[in-house]
C-alpha cells in the first residue's frame, strides 16, 4: 500500500484564508521566507490539529522549525 503523504498533510499562514496542501520543500520555505517575519507556515495532518510543526524565517539565523 502506498500512502501520498502530500496530500495527508496541510500548511497555513495567519494571513491565508484556509490551509491548503503543503508545497514541496523549496517552495515552502521560499514562502516562509517572503512573508511577514510573525507569518510562519504551521504544518499539521490533513484531519487533525495534532502532530504540528512551525517553520519560521529569522533574518541573520535562518529557518526555525518547532514542533508542538
């Protein structure tokens, strides 16, 4: 059985209106990186709120990622 994990999981931003499936890796992070530095990509599975993952852009430091 093979499982499209794309399509399991979400990402959203404060500023999008809904989550919508998670891009690949250099699309996402160039996303980050282009919003407002409070506006990080939080990624959770498709169903639930939980696993969940930020990624932020700290200018100088580079990528943050923090699970909860």
């Amino acid at each position: 059985m093979v499982v499209n994990l794309r399509n399991s999981f979400r990402v959203s931003f404060i500023t999008s209106e809904a989550p919508m499936p998670v891009p690949s890796v250099p699309e996402l992070l160039t996303r980050v990186q282009s919003r407002p530095v409070w506006d990080g990509a939080s990624i959770s599975p498709a169903d639930a709120q939980f696993p969940l993952v930020h990624v932020d852009w700290h200018e100088g430091h580079g990528f943050v990622l923090s699970d909860v």
